[in-house]
C-alpha cells in the first residue's frame, strides 16, 4: 500500500499541471462550498466539459478532490448564514448557526475545519488500505434490503429532527418522498405525477430544488425577520475551539469517523445521510440532549465529522462497483466514461495509476482542508461584517446560476424559486426543510432498493429480518419512529415553553 | 374549533387536498408492471397513506395544544411565526420580496440573465431596506462585474441571452467583449 501511496503522491507532486488542477480543485471547492448559493456541484457541472481535455486521472483526481473540500466549504455557510453548501452539511446548522448568533462562529467553524479534515484523513486512509476487501464485503453482505433498510432508518432519524413536533418532522420527510415520486418509477420506467408537462418526466431537478429550500428560503427568512422587526444581526466570534473543548468530544468523532464510513461505503446513500446519522447517533448517545440544537459544539463536530468520512467510503462503492453515492459521484461516472473508462472492478488492474493518483489526492486534499481551513477561517468570518441587504442579491443570483447551469433550462430557475417560496412557508409553520430535502434525495434509492429486494425475497417481507444488518438497522428505525410517537403521545408533559416566539434558537 | 386558528385550518385543508390530488392522479399511471407485483402506484400510493396519517395526527395535536412545540425537539428553526401580526406595508414588501425572484426568473427567457440580472439586484437591495441610491449603484454594479468576471469570463459558463430584440443584442454585446478579452489573453 505504502508504495502505491508513494507512486500516486510522485505522479500528483511530479507534473505541474496536474499539481495546478490539484490546486484548482482544493481551493475551487472550498470557495464555491464556502459562498453561499452556490455549492461544489455548481462547480462539478460547469467544470464537467473540460474535463474531457485533461488525462483521465486528473479529471477524476479533480472531481475527488472537489467532493472532499467542497463538503467541508459547505459547513461554512452553514454555520454563519443557516444555508447549507450542501444537503450533507444541513444537521451542521442545527448547531452552528446557534453558535453564531451566540458570538461563537470561530468555535463553529475552527471545530468544522478539524473535524472535517480528521473525519476526511481517517476515511482516506481506510480507503487505501481495503478499497478491495471492503467492496468485496459490500458485494456479499448489501443488498438491496440493506440498503432500503439504511434508507429508512435515516429518514426515521431526519423526521425526529429540525421540525416543532413529531408530527410535522414526518409530514416534511413524507412530503420529500412524494416529491421525489415525480417522473419516471424506477422499476417499470412508468411516468408518475407529470400533470402533462413533458419536462416532469425526468422528476424534479435535484440541485435548483435543494438551492431553493435551503438558500432561497433562507433569504426570505432574513427578509421576513427584517420586515416585521425581528432581525438580530450574528455576533463576530473569532476565538477558536480549545484542545480540550476538543479532546472532549474524542467519542463523537470515533463513533461519526464509523457511522459516516458505514454510511459512504453503501451504494447510493453517499455523505447527506451520514451527516443524519451522525448528528442523530451524537443526540441519541448525550447525556444533554436538551442543549443540541441550541448551539451545542458536538452538534457541529458529529456532522462535520460524519460527512467528510462519507467522502472517502463513497469512492469505493464507486471505483469497486461503478456505483456513485451521490450526485457529484455520479458526475465522477461521467468523467471516466468520458475517456472510454468505466468505474467498476477492472479499473484496480486496468489504471492502477489512475486510482492510487486518486487515493493520494484525496489524502491531501483532507490534509489541505486542516491548514488551508486554519488559515481562512478568520478571514471568511468575516463574511459576517457584509450588510445582508448586499448579500441576498448576490446569493439569489448565485443560486439562479447554479441550477441554470446543470440543464441549461429557465424552468429550473422557476422551480427553484418555487421551492423557495414553499420551503419559507413550511419553515415558517414548523416543518423541518432537511427532513424534505433528505426524502426527496432518499425517495428513489428507497423506493428501488425496496422494490429489488421485495423481488429478492418474493415479497415476503419477513425474510427481511432474516439478515442480520438490515433487520438490526429496520428495528433501529422503528425504535427511533416508536420514541416519536411515544413523545407525541405524551404531549402534556413534552410541551415546549417556547410557543411560537422563536425563543429555542436553532435551524430549518 | 378547539385551539385552532384559520391559519391552521387551511394547513390541515391543504395537506388532506395534496393527499386527495396525488390520490387521483395515481389513477393515471395505474398500469401493471410484469416484473413488479406492487406496480408503479404501490410506493406513492403506501407514502400517500402514510402522510394522510401524519396530517390527522398533526391536527390533532394542534387541535389540543394550539402551535406548541414539544419538548425536547431538536433542531427547530427561530424564524418569524406564521401567526405574527404584520401591518400592510410589511406584508406589501414581504410580497415583493417573494415575487421579484420569481418575476426575474420569469423574465430570463425573454430578457436575458445579462441584461435583467442587475435590475434584480438593485431592486432586492432595495426591498432589503436600503435607500441611498448611490450605495445602491455601487454594489449593484460590483455584484454585476463579480459574477460576469466569475461566470462569463473566469468560467465561460453559458448564461440565458434572452430571444427578445434589444435585450438579445446587448447579451449579444457582452459575449463579444467577453471573447475579445479571451483573445487578448
């Protein structure tokens, strides 16, 4: 391994160009992560046609390395604006913008960039070393079942965050999922839901929808606390986290490094549900679970933790089976197949090359993360100092550009602007908009992995809990549905004090 | 009507009209899959049920405890309740604020993004609440040639040019300086 390791670092290291496209990647990912509006994706799609010019190791190596610090940019505009980067970085805000509106965003965002480039080392590392055992594993052990499984056991897990009830967690996570039965069903290819526009057939685009929930509502939230007079403007926190603030939370990173690696390593789940997980595995284990949510630093660390481990796991599935995890894996799909390669098993004995390049890039693009991150951070919070009125403009457009760009189609940009207004009103009645946001990126994998497995077990559904990981992660689900109905059931001793004034500070 | 509120009654309203027209239109793609017993209608169909569900148990919490959070929910956003009281001018600019995006979204198939973008900016910093009209120049412009140098320049992203006659031309215009700025590179 370590030769390979040593190989792939000299053809990174030894070839300007291609340290220049490394350079490109590291720091293009962690500034279109870090602004808000737009997000490594938007980067990822406009970068997708030149890519045809480069070798195919640095178009791969390129896009890897965009994923790794792209996630940790996210968690920026996350923390100090409540507009997640990405869909990974939503639990993110669940704590950090709290932080930030206590005067604590260097906190947030120094621990965002340790634990990012802790959670992204430790992920790359694991992938050196059992890419091919892991994936062998993953072949014999998950299968759909397992998948559908997981699925559920994450949407359980969203639906019991970012909304005021029970309730209104599951109608948010249930709405995701309808919206993402709009086009073509995934077994039979059988259009659903167009209501007679032809552009329907092909679902609803994921990028403007996800811009306009998060980005776009956030700016009406903004607007809608200024016209009424209820705006507080973030306090300016550069103090970073102590070591010992840190070695505090030494659990929390071990048990997100493992619940993001699991979740990254699963065809098709990818770093938004690990981000879920661990964020929901962090509540589930404190002995505080009253203060997450309010500004709780282990909110931020399980998550910023749990994503960046996703990173690493995610490239195995995809080079050991040609199956990406998530939409910029899926664009990684594009590049090789752009240079007549195909990601699956053979590429380990066709480019051995192309992927320790690959490896090692991601290696040093988490290590990028910690120094380049250090160094930033106090600049970006400054970011807080720009008058919201001279950002929202900015954000709106970078958004409209962002989901313009995938398709080319106008009507995105009115879709996502649509998602905006809707996402403002569900968020100003109580809905979670990352418990939609996780069922509309969900519903499909869900849906497929439970219609392959019903198939595989002759619609026996108890065959399910005849494999140990999916019935272990299917009982995990209905516990966690089980605690929700039984809070919801018991209203009069679980009502909040807070009706309505906004005073439990926290996240969409 | 127990602790409900209009507002809440056109919510519950609207959730069991969702389940209602997504029920309906489900009858439209009910066809068989040979290799599938559920068909394409099982999944929807299951999640249709499911919210219809949640809708009941959520009015039925609001019906006994009003817009109450429960405790130890994790994660709840502080915005602006929906019941807050706004006067006619708050509500007047809210609305612009929700409808400039969407009219500039509207307006870039004909317009263009080039010409209708900085017209966009001004007008949201303007409903944000600033008033002096040279900051409003300033930044406007500096947000136009930002994004232009990023996108257009920087990144030769293709932008909406718009099909209407002059707005064409001037994305036409741009583009051109655009290209002879490559060339002299």
């Amino acid at each position: 391994m370590l030769e390979n390791f040593l190989a792939g670092s000299q053809a990174l290291f030894g070839d300007p160009f291609t340290i220049g496209i490394f350079v490109f990647g590291v720091l293009g990912g962690m500034l279109f992560g870090a602004i808000p509006g737009v997000s490594m994706l938007t980067l990822a799609a406009i970068l997708l046609p030149f890519t045809a010019n480069l070798e195919p190791a640095q178009g791969v190596m390129l896009f890897a390395v965009i994923y790794c610090t792209g996630t940790y940019g996210g968690a920026i505009t996350a923390i100090l604006f409540n507009i997640p980067g990405a869909p990974e970085n939503a639990p993110t805000a669940f704590d950090g913008y709290p932080m930030t509106q206590q005067g604590k965003s260097g906190k947030a965002v120094g621990a965002a960039v340790l634990c990012s480039a802790i959670g992204g080392v430790a992920s790359a590392l694991v992938m050196m070393a059992a890419t091919e055992p892991l994936a062998q594993w993953a072949i014999r052990n998950i299968g759909p079942p397992e998948i559908f499984a997981l699925v559920f056991f994450g949407l359980a897990v969203a639906s019991s965050v970012g909304a005021r009830t029970v309730w209104k967690g599951w109608i948010s996570v249930l709405l995701g999922l309808m919206i993402a039965t709009i086009g073509q069903d995934p077994v039979g290819g059988i259009n659903r839901y167009n209501f007679g526009f032809s552009d329907l057939a092909a679902g609803i685009a994921f990028v403007p929808a996800i811009l306009g929930f998060f980005a776009v509502s956030e700016i009406f939230v903004q607007a809608d606390k200024r016209t009424s007079g209820q705006f507080k403007s973030p306090k300016l926190g550069m103090s970073f986290p102590t070591i010992f603030e840190l070695w505090a939370h030494k659990i929390a990173v071990v048990r997100s490094i493992l619940v993001g690696f699991f979740c990254g390593i699963l065809p098709g789940i990818g770093a938004t549900l690990a981000a879920f997980m661990g964020y929901g595995e962090a509540v589930r284990w404190s002995r505080n679970r009253k203060e997450f949510g309010k500004g709780k630093l282990e909110g931020v660390i399980s998550s910023e933790t749990a994503n960046n481990a996703a990173t690493g796991a995610a490239i195995i599935p995809l080079l050991a089976l040609g199956l990406p995890g998530g939409a910029l894996t899926a664009m990684m799909v594009a590049v090789f197949q752009m240079h007549d390669l195909e990601p699956g098993p053979l590429v380990f004995y066709n480019s051995p090359d192309l992927i320790w390049v690959v490896f090692a890039a991601m290696f040093y693009a988490n290590l990028s993360i910690l120094v380049i991150g250090l160094l930033e951070t106090k600049t970006i919070l400054y970011l807080l100092k720009i008058p919201f009125p001279f950002l929202a403009p900015m954000i709106l457009l970078l958004a409209a550009i962002g989901s313009y760009i995938g398709r080319g189609l106008v009507l995105d940009v009115v879709v996502m602007f649509a998602a905006g207004i809707i996402g403002f009103l569900l968020r100003r009645s109580g809905y979670s908009i990352p418990g939609l946001v996780l069922g509309i990126i969900l519903g499909k994998i869900g849906e497929q992995n439970f219609a392959q497995g019903m198939q595989m077990v002759h619609y026996d559904l108890l065959e399910y809990f005849s494999r140990p990981i999916c019935s272990i992660l299917i009982l995990l689900g209905i516990l966690t549905l089980l605690s929700g109905v039984y809070k919801a059931l018991k209203p009069s001793r679980s009502l909040s004090s807070a009706n309505w004034t906004g005073s439990s500070a926290g996240q969409k | 009507m127990g602790k409900l509120t209009r507002s809440q009654v056109v919510e519950a309203a609207l959730w069991f009209a969702i389940v209602a027209i997504f029920y309906a239109f489900s009858f439209g793609f009910d066809r068989p899959i040979e290799i599938y017993k559920f068909g394409a209608t099982g999944w929807p169909r299951v999640v249709l049920f499911l919210l219809l569900l949640a809708a009941i148990g959520n009015l039925a919490y609001t019906w006994r405890h009003g817009s109450a959070a429960q405790k130890g929910r994790v994660g709840i956003a502080d915005d602006v309740p929906a019941t807050t009281v706004r006067s006619p001018r708050q509500l007047l600019r809210m609305g612009g604020v929700l409808a400039t995006p969407f009219a500039f979204a509207l307006l870039l198939k004909p317009v263009g993004f080039y010409f209708a973008s900085p017209f966009f900016i001004a007008a949201i910093i303007l409903l944000f609440g600033e008033r002096r009209i040279k900051y409003i120049l300033v930044i406007t412009g500096f947000i136009y040639l930002l994004l232009l140098g990023l996108f257009v320049v920087l990144l030769n992203a293709p932008l909406p040019q718009g099909n209407v006659s002059p707005f064409y031309d001037y994305s036409a215009f741009i583009l051109t300086l655009n290209s002879k700025l490559q060339q002299m590179w």
